[in-house]
C-alpha cells in the first residue's frame, strides 16, 4: 500500500470519531481486554493537548502509520491534525518506506519497535531530521531510541498514555543531545522515562501503582493503570519501572 493522503471516506470518519466519540478495545495491558467508550469532550481535550505539545499547525504535515482502530493511530497525531487543518497522511508502516518520505513530513508518531526498525535502515544514519517531530510511545521508550533519533536531528517526544486515559497524559520532549543526557544522569538503574510534563491529574499508591484523572480520562473517577513507578520529588520526573514486580533491564535494551 502506497501513500493515500487523507481521501474524503477518511476525512468522515475522523470528524465522525470527533463528534461522536468511539468505542476501543484495550489491548489487555492493564487486565483484560475490554472496550472503552472514547466520548467527545475527552477527544477533543486530549488533541488540543497534542496540538500544544506538538506544536501542530495548518502548515505541519502529519504522516500516520498506525491503525485508525487503536488510540495511537487516531489520538496521537491524526485527530489533532485534522482539528488544525494540517495535511494528514495514511500509510501502512515500513521502516524503508519510511526512510524515504522522512523528509515531506514534519510529524510522525513510531511505537518503539517501529522506531527500531527504523533505526537498522541502512539509510536511517543519512537522515537529516532537523525539524521533525517524532512522538514515540505506546511501550516502554528506551535510551538508545532517544540517543538515535536526537542524533539525527529530531525532536523526540516520548508519551505515556492508555486506551483509558489521553495519548499525550504524560511526557517529555527532547530536543537536543544535552537534553538527553541530562535526563539520563536522573534516571533510576532498571528505569525508563515517564517525563514531567502531565495533563492530567495522577497519584502513585503505597504499592508504587499510577493512578490517573481527569479531561483526557475515559472515566470520571482515578484510574488505576497497573504501571508502577518511581516519583523524583526533588527534579518531577516520573520513572517507569515495569508491572507487577516483573523484571526488565531498560538499561541494556535488545534490538528489533
């Protein structure tokens, strides 16, 4: 599948998705597999955070080469260019497609395996993303990731966000090698970043659990997302850690 700039089936659907909300079903990350009703107002707030964060304007090209079925795919980036009448384009994700259209578009939101593969382009290393926007999230966000993509240029965003509660609830953004390495000087040993910035209201329990509230969230009352975390009182920063106690060595991440 080539390159389909938003067509007019398309365009419907999202404006459809922003007037009436939708409904998705969660991958089960946070227990089991459910469907969760996405109602407007909580659309709309989430994308007016995205457009802030992001810097998304009329003149911003977004490309979208996740599914239009999952909160990445709608959330992140397509819902919020729509709304700022930026140009929007959908794909089906290749990393070497993607290594040759990297320069039309100035925002593009990988998950971090699409972001690795990306990375063992032979022509990722070439790549001069100064400019670009690159949001990536969806699961734990690795150092070397960040490391690559600075390197090359490009403001790397990570995002912390659920089915249940807004793509863009909590993050950093960077947009410099010092940046990074500042960051990584403060993160805890078999930690990786959550960030600082949040838009929404959170708590952590005695049991080290995330709690989340509010506009962006699906639900009313705290959610409880099963991720544990590590809170920095001294700098803000939020640091993720894993779920239920299982063991995973963010330090020395693998590769694909």
């Amino acid at each position: 599948m080539g390159l389909i700039t938003l067509n007019d089936n398309q365009r419907k659907y999202l404006l459809d998705v922003i007037d009436n909300g939708i409904t998705i079903k969660t991958s089960g990350s946070s227990g089991e597999p459910k469907e969760v009703y996405q109602p407007p107002e909580k659309i709309k707030a989430d994308a007016l955070n995205a457009i802030q964060v992001q810097e998304i304007t009329k003149d911003s090209s977004v490309y979208t080469c996740l599914s239009l079925e999952r909160a990445g795919g709608l959330f992140a980036q397509s819902i919020p260019a729509i709304i700022a009448g930026a140009k929007l384009t959908i794909d089906t994700f290749s990393p070497y497609q993607y290594v040759r259209v990297a320069d039309k578009y100035t925002h593009t939101h990988l998950t971090p395996k699409q972001a690795k593969a990306v990375m063992l382009t032979k022509g990722f290393k070439t790549l001069d993303l100064t400019g670009k926007v690159f949001l990536i999230g969806s699961e734990p966000v690795t150092w070397d990731i960040i490391d690559s993509f600075v390197a090359q240029g490009a403001t790397v965003i990570t995002i912390w966000g659920m089915t249940e509660i807004g793509v863009n609830a909590i993050l950093h953004k960077f947009r410099s090698v010092s940046d990074v390495t500042s960051a990584k000087t403060k993160c805890p040993l078999n930690s990786t970043i959550l960030g600082k910035i949040s838009y929404c209201d959170w708590k952590v329990d005695e049991n080290n659990c995330l709690w989340v509230k509010g506009d962006i969230c699906a639900y009313e009352e705290w959610f409880n997302t099963k991720d544990k975390v590590i809170v920095d009182e001294e700098c803000g920063w939020l640091w993720y850690t894993g779920r239920d106690n299982a063991f995973i060595d963010f330090n020395n991440p693998k590769k694909g």
